[in-house]
C-alpha cells in the first residue's frame, strides 16, 4: 500500500514523501496514529500545498533544536544506580532515565530523542548522542555511579592499593608438633 508519511518516520521517510509499506502497517499503525494518508488523488493533491508549510515548519524546528542544542551541549549528568562486583550494574541506563536526569537539570529533552549506541551497563563515563532534529544532534556525558554502601566498598576495592607482601615469611617453632594419642581407657 503507498501511503503519504504526515511526520518523519527514522528508516521510512520525511514529511510528505510517497512510500510503500505493508497494508497491516498502514492500516494498524501509520494511519490510526496520524503518520500517514492513504496516497489517493486527492490526498497528493492536498498534500502538495501542505508540503510548502511543511518546510517552513522544518526549518522553524531546525532553529528551534540549534538553539536547544547550544543549551544542552556539554552538560554532564550523573546517574545513581545499584552496582555489583566489579562496576557492573544491575540492569542498565535508559533513555527514559537521562531524560529525567535532564529534565531536573532544566532541560526539556524527549526521551525518543537521546540514541544510546549500546545498554550502558558500567559504571563511569559515557558519552550519549541526543538527536534534536535529524540535522542537528549533541553530545552528552552521562556519569554513571553506585549508590549507598556498596558502591562505597565496590570503590574502597578499586582504590585500595594492593596489600603489601611480608617481607620475611615467619620463621618455624622450634618444638615439635603435639602428638596425639588416643584416649585411655577408664577402669
């Protein structure tokens, strides 16, 4: 079925284009979610006095995200989560969580928008794209690290220097080992 996308669809399409897709996809997806006409006549005709608003609308977005952008490049976020042996965490960072990590910074940033290239699953740095518009994207640095007392120990662990060797292995006792005997019979 070709259908006419109404909003960017990431591996579909932009605004306005003809695509084909599946029918089931049409039909239980794009078209009851408001992503897209069915590509009749009328709807392309309808469709090519939106597209001149369209592009207004793109590049009022595009000014509006490099100005967000300016605002969000650079910040770094930190993240408590629980950690396990070895900085490994239980579970892992979402998006959902940088975004609410950014909104109490003061940044308003859809959780759609922030692209983790794998599950962070570490503790320490890492660095984050967040994709404002599909021309303009920013990077972020999300500090991930433990919280209560075992991240404290996981911590006093890794930062602990190692234990020093004794410098001479003690010296054996002279005396020789207790012999045992077996217990004497009571008469």
């Amino acid at each position: 079925m070709k259908v006419i996308l109404i909003d960017e669809i990431r591996g579909l399409g932009t605004r306005g284009d003809v695509v084909a897709v599946k029918d089931g996809y049409a039909r239980n997806f794009l078209i009851p979610k408001n992503l897209a006409r069915e590509a009749t006549a009328g709807n392309l005709k309808a469709i090519e006095s939106e597209r001149k608003k369209w592009g207004v609308l793109s590049d009022q977005e595009k000014v509006a995200a490099q100005k967000a952008a300016e605002s969000v490049k650079g910040t770094k976020i930190v993240i408590q989560k629980r950690v396990g042996e070895n900085g490994h965490l239980f579970g892992s960072v979402t998006a959902t969580e940088i975004a609410d990590a950014l909104e109490a910074k003061g940044i308003e940033v859809d959780k759609r928008r922030i692209e983790l290239a794998h599950p962070i699953k570490t503790s320490g740095l890492h660095d984050v794209d967040v994709r404002l518009h599909r021309d303009v994207s920013v990077h972020i640095q999300v500090e991930v690290v433990g919280s209560g007392e075992q991240a404290a120990a996981a911590r006093a662990r890794h930062a602990a220097p190692a234990a020093p060797a004794p410098a001479a292995a003690p010296a054996p006792s002279p005396e020789p080992p207790a012999q045992t005997s077996a217990p004497a019979a009571e008469e």
